[in-house]
C-alpha cells in the first residue's frame, strides 16, 4: 500500500434496476416534457412566501463576495438587462465555464432550459424563438450554492450570428429567504447519486396501485432491518397516502427532526418540495397550500451510500394549529443497489482511469477487487446495467479524481481518437430509439448540449446522448474541428468565413469564440 500516494473514492451504481427507464437529468426536446426543475424553482425563487432582499451590484464573472464556510444553502438570483439589435431563431446563451453548484436562467421572465445547470465545464443552450424582443430583454440567473467559496468563471454573452452580445459586467443580485430549508447539500460522499440513476421517477410519485403488493414500515427504520441485511446500500421509494377532512387552505411543514441518512428527495401529488443531501441534518420542508389536496400521494427516494441508512426519526406533518404524526404504515420498495470501492492510483503513472495504469480497487473494508468484475451482469435482463456504471465511471472518473485539462492543449496528442473513425466513411449513432448510419460528408456541426450532443445534418439532426469531448473521439480529426467550446464543424463544409462568423451554408453559421479564432485561422492557412 506504501506505494500508493493518494486515495479517492467513487461510488458505482450496479445491479437490479428492473426498471423501465429515462434518464433523471437528460436533454429533451420537448421543453414540456420535463416541468419538475422549472416548478421546484419557482417555487424557491418567487413564491410570496419569500423574503426578498435587494444587496446590490456584484461583477460577473467573478467571486461572490461573501464566503459561506458552514456550507449553508443560499439561493441567489443574478439579473441584467441587454440590448438586442437583430433577435432571431439562432440565439444560443454562451456560459464559457459555468459557476459553482447549480441553477437555472430565464430570459424575460422565461426558463430557457427544463435543465439544471449543475456543470462548471460551460453551458451552451439555443434560446427559444419567442423569448427574445427586439430592443430591451433582461437575462436572470436563478443560483443555488453551498460551496464555501461561489465563482462565475468565464465569458457569457449571446450571440445570433448577426451580432454578439457580452453580458459581463454589473448585475443586480438579491438573497431569497425562508425557503433555503428545502433544499440543502451537505454532502459527506461526494456525489449527487440520484443524477445519475437510470430510471422514471415520475411513476412512483403519481397517484396509481404501483405499490399495491409492496410491504410496509413505520418510522423510524434502518434500510438494513428492512431487508436483513447489514451490508445493503442503494436507492428506496417509500409512499403514503395522507388524507385531511378538507382541502387545505394554508402551508404545512412536514419536519423529520432526526433527519435521513444519507439523501432525499420528497415530493407531494409528483411535485418535487424538497431535498438534502445531509445524513445528520433535520428534513423541514414547506409544503405550498397550491400542492395539497384532501387525499395527497407523498413519496420518499431515499439513498443510503454507505453504512446505516434509512429514516432516523418519526415523521410529523404541521402547520399553525396542529401537529399529525404520519410515522406509520409508508410502502416500500428498492430500486437500485449500489456498490462502493476505494480506488489506489500511483502518481508516477500520467495515464488516464481509462488507459492501462497502475489502478488498484477495494471496497470500504478493504478487500482488493478486479475491475473486472464490478461490470456485474443484471441479473434481472435488463441491459443497462453495466452502460450506468460505465457512465457513473466516466463521470466519477472525470470530476472527483482526474484533473480537467482544457481540450486545447490535447489537441496536438489526441492518440486516442478512433482509428476506425478514418478508415470508414461512416458512423452509426443511436438516436431517437434506433441506429442510424451518418456519412461523415453529411455531417454539418456537432453542438455540445449538456450530456447530448446534437448532430446537425443537411436536412436532419440527431440528438445523442453523448457529451462533445467523447463524440469527437469517432470522428475522423483531421475533418472536424473546434470553433467553441460547445461546437465542433466539418471543415469540409465551410462556405465562407467573415471575421469571426464561419457559414456552413447559406443559412448555416456559427461564430468562432476568441479563443479558437487564432487556431481556426492558422488551420486553414495550413490546409
């Protein structure tokens, strides 16, 4: 073990889904089809029950100025106003690095995304047509962060291929109160587990008999005596249904003094009302009068990532009058288990998690594991199993153990781009529930989105569950290249270049970000 210089812990999700599935935090489409971040943050943001406060002007990008070393929530909205000469249907909003912790923006008064914003890697989103007013629009960034130190590093600006407008500089910032309770990270493991789980959530917390053959439990419970099982870590469902004698005509609280280990999130009639990540912190959650019913469905997803877990304490649901204990009889389920290990790397070795290095692997009490053998087979048949934990890997791999190294300076060793990539003239990708086979002479850009990618066509587009730096990797390098962090073109393709506006076709363009003007142009010279 001496010879080992660090450790780091990951946490790999494995084994008996048995769920149908869509992914918790994916790109959609279909900007409807996804309202339950857009709901939970109007409901922190601009609910009347907040307390508002104006502080001032604070510089973006920058450092917000006050540090926060209890790692308490704060919820902070960032608003400035900008003039646009020429809106139209090609906006895309430019996050060149993304800040700390998450949020979410809207352009007159108008989410742009049904999305967290939880990456400090950038952010790239097309606006939607009908937002954007010629003349006067106001941008708001809806911010929650618990880090000790808040930052927004990097450029943001829009642009439309006609002009580009950079919103840095002064924004106006107010602190939302009264509500940071529901929502609270004070994470001990490191990771926001249910964002990478790889099913629909929304089928538990709808009202349906999807727990008709569940067992039962009252609070408060450990996960382990309710399986028998000391060792048992992963994600529950626990449901109930509350009944009062009449519709409800004011909030409640519904308050767990002892806390949950480790996470939750809680939700009222499919409405998400809160969640923490915080095995010793009390859950006291305020339930909005516009939520509750006379008969109301609340449900618990639990994760336990190591160790006792469960509901530590009785449940107890009040407003100003009165205070009903509903400990008992909730239904139960497990969806999904989890595995832990260590990971033990040498630091002489450079290579990445994904090369041949010198990487060993035990779980917490320290047995030596084969990596082999944590791509365990799904005992149920479903196929996903072992495509989560490769994803869970990657990005375990890439945010809590290896440091990030800009693309630009690995474009000059890109060893490890696909050899098949440039001995073929094509491409299969999986979209839209099929395979699909892609020239590479069809392919106009890639455009990074998040974990997606859209892959824009001559007379289609794709959209991929992919991130850019990966997809690059099957397509042949000497034919597509970077012009922004969020977009890559085929070279193949240019029709024109007029200052930092390359056109792919006559109604095609994208705009070459500063930093990639001076590569793009020596490239072509080259060429």
């Amino acid at each position: 073990m001496k010879k080992f210089d660090f450790i780091k812990i990951l946490f790999f999700l494995v084994l008996t889904p048995g769920l149908g599935c869509t992914f918790l935090y994916s790109q959609t489409t279909e900007f409807e089809d996804n309202m339950e971040f857009i709901n939970f943050y109007s409901y922190l943001f601009f609910n009347e029950r907040s307390e508002n406060v104006y502080q001032g002007t604070l510089q973006l990008p920058g450092n917000f100025p006050k540090p926060n070393y209890d790692l308490k929530t704060n919820l902070i909205s960032f608003t400035k106003n900008f003039t646009l000469k020429y809106p139209n249907a090609n906006a895309s909003l430019i996050i060149e690095n993304g800040f700390s912790d998450q949020g979410m923006i809207l352009i007159n008064g108008k989410f742009i995304d049904s999305q967290v914003i939880n990456s400090s890697e950038g952010y790239t989103q097309t606006l939607p047509a009908d937002i954007l007013n010629e003349g006067s629009n106001t941008i708001s960034l809806l911010a929650i962060f618990h880090s000790p130190l808040w930052s927004f590093n990097g450029d943001i600006y829009i642009e439309n291929g006609l002009e580009q407008i950079y919103l840095n500089g002064d924004w106006d910032y107010t602190e939302h109160k009264n509500l940071e309770n529901n929502f609270q990270r004070r994470p001990t493991q490191g990771l926001d587990v249910l964002s990478f789980i790889d099913f629909d959530l929304k089928q538990y917390t709808a009202k349906s008999s999807i727990d008709r053959d569940w067992s039962k439990t009252d609070f408060p419970v450990t996960i382990e005596s309710l399986y028998n099982n000391k060792n048992l870590n992963g994600t529950f469902c626990f449901r109930k249904t509350i009944t009062f004698n009449e519709q409800p005509t004011e909030d409640y609280f519904l308050s767990i003094s002892k806390g949950i280990d480790d996470y939750d999130r809680f939700y009222v009639n499919g409405m998400l009302v809160g969640s923490t990540d915080c095995f010793s912190c009390r859950r006291h959650y305020r339930i909005p009068k516009e939520y509750l019913q006379k008969e109301n469905l609340f449900t618990f997803f639990v994760v336990d990532k190591d160790g006792p877990g469960g509901i530590s304490g009785p449940i107890f649901l009040n407003n100003k009058e009165r205070s009903i204990d509903i400990s008992n009889q909730w239904s139960f389920t497990k969806l999904q288990e989890m595995q832990m290990l260590v990971t033990l790397k040498n630091t002489n070795d450079e290579n990445s998690f994904f090369t041949k290095s010198d990487f060993k692997f035990y779980d917490l009490t320290g047995n030596e594991l084969s990596f082999d053998n944590l791509l365990v087979k799904d005992t149920e048949g479903v196929a996903f199993g072992g495509i989560l934990l490769l994803t869970v890997v990657a990005i375990a791999g890439i945010f809590i153990f290896l440091y990030y190294k800009p693309l630009r300076k690995e474009k000059p060793q890109q060893e490890q781009k696909s050899k098949d990539a440039d001995n073929h003239k094509f491409i299969f990708i999986r979209a839209d529930r099929a395979d699909h086979k892609v020239y590479f002479s069809d392919i106009l850009s890639v455009e990074g989105k998040k974990d997606y990618v859209k892959l824009k066509l001559e007379s289609k587009s794709y959209l991929i569950r992919k991130n850019l730096k990966t997809f690059l990797k099957d397509l042949p390098e000497a034919q597509f290249e970077r012009i922004s962090k969020s977009v890559a073109i085929n070279l193949e393709k240019i029709s024109k270049i007029e200052k930092n506006i390359i056109y792919l076709n006559s109604d095609t363009y994208h705009i070459i970000s500063k930093s990639y003007v001076k590569d793009i142009n020596e490239l072509l010279i080259n060429k």
